[in-house]
C-alpha cells in the first residue's frame, strides 16, 4: 500500500527532516534551503501567521514531523495543541522539542492514522502542511478537516509541472508516492466544499491554501 512506503520513509527520514528547520548541515544544506526549500519556510511563516492571535486557541498539527509548528504556536500561547503523525521516528523527536523549550503541558503528539483518527473535540485551527503530497484522496482528507475545525484550515499543495515539480517527482520516485496539482485542480477540489471561503496563494514550490468556515473572514 503507498502509505506504508510513505511511513516507512518519513520514519527514516526523522532527523534529516528535523535537521531542515534548524540549518544544522552548514552552508551547503543552507543554500539549497533557500532555493528548493523556501516553501517549507512560506508555509510555515503563513500557517502561524494564520493561527494568529494564538492566546488560547486548540490547534490540530495534521502530519505534524517533528513538531514546529505545533511548539511555535504552544510558545504563542496556545492552549492546546495535538499533533498527528504516522511516523513514530518524528514524533519522539516532537516530544522531546517540546519538553526542551517547556510547552510539553499544552502539546500532546501521537500516532495516528488520520483517516481513522476520531478527537473528542473541535479545534480552533487546523494545519495540514507537507500532508497533502501523500495522500491519494484529497477530497477525503479535505472533508475531515473542514469537519474538524470551527474557523480555519491551512494546507500545503504541491505545485505541478516546470523543473522544480519534475526534479521533486525524479527524487521521490523511489522513496514514495507523491502527487502534485495544478490551480486549476484546486479550485475545483474547493468548490466541493460551499461551508468554506478558499484562498489559493502560490508560494514557491508550494500552493498554501487557506478554507475559512463561512460567515469568517479570510
């Protein structure tokens, strides 16, 4: 089954993914960050930007990896924060960030398939960033996040076509499957869902898209 091999990989992939936030690998690995991996940056900056005023909010960190946005937004204020993951190796890396910065009481960090995955609550936000690339049904996953929030929802998409979308095909070719959209494809994967307002915003590599309940403003 694909999501096995994409567990299989993000389990493995743990502290080299962790290692992209903290720019630990010296000036090579910084310089490809700022030209491949500017969108991890964009989409991170936007989704707490998003969340914004954290103070007492509940938050849902769908493919949460090793926990950056779930801790940055716990510093902010947050009351609570889950953090879903199907990678064991991200999670304990997760766990262990948040009990070094002192926010271990707000975050909580498990694994979980999120097709199955049934909370007790409704969050305030939900963030699904670097998610969507995996999952074969976006329909599905979009439609249990809107029926998880209360006002918004922030995803990642990954940009079809051009160089950049064929290098990303050629290097996960082996390690997962992966799948790539177009804007067209995701204005009509919107217009599926009527209760939200979208915005579709083009950063880098990346589409980020925001779906408010209606009645809020984006």
């Amino acid at each position: 089954m694909s999501l096995d091999r994409t567990q299989t990989f993000f389990h493995q992939y743990a502290n080299d993914f962790d290692a992209i936030y903290g720019n630990q690998n010296g000036l090579v690995d910084s310089v490809i960050n700022r030209i491949f991996r500017k969108s991890m940056r964009l989409r991170y900056e936007k989704s707490i930007e998003g969340c914004e005023p954290a103070q007492g909010k509940s938050v849902l960190d769908v493919g949460c990896g090793p926990g950056h946005y779930s801790i940055t937004l716990a510093q902010r204020g947050a009351s609570r924060v889950v953090g879903i993951d199907f990678a064991d190796g991200m999670l304990k890396l997760a766990t262990e960030h948040a009990r070094k910065v002192g926010v271990a009481d707000r975050c909580r960090f498990m694994v979980a398939d999120f097709y199955t995955y049934q909370p007790e609550e409704i969050f305030d936000c939900v963030i699904v960033m670097g998610f969507m690339d995996y999952m074969p049904d976006a329909e599905k996953v979009v439609a249990k996040v809107l029926s998880l929030t209360r006002n918004k929802a922030f995803f990642s998409f990954p940009v079809a076509g051009g160089v950049l979308g064929w290098q990303r095909q050629m290097r996960y070719k082996k390690r997962c499957d992966l799948f790539l959209y177009t804007e067209d494809q995701l204005k009509q994967l919107c217009a599926k869902f009527p209760e939200a307002n979208a915005k579709i915003e083009p950063i880098s590599r990346d589409f980020f898209v925001t779906l408010e309940k209606n009645g809020k403003k984006i």
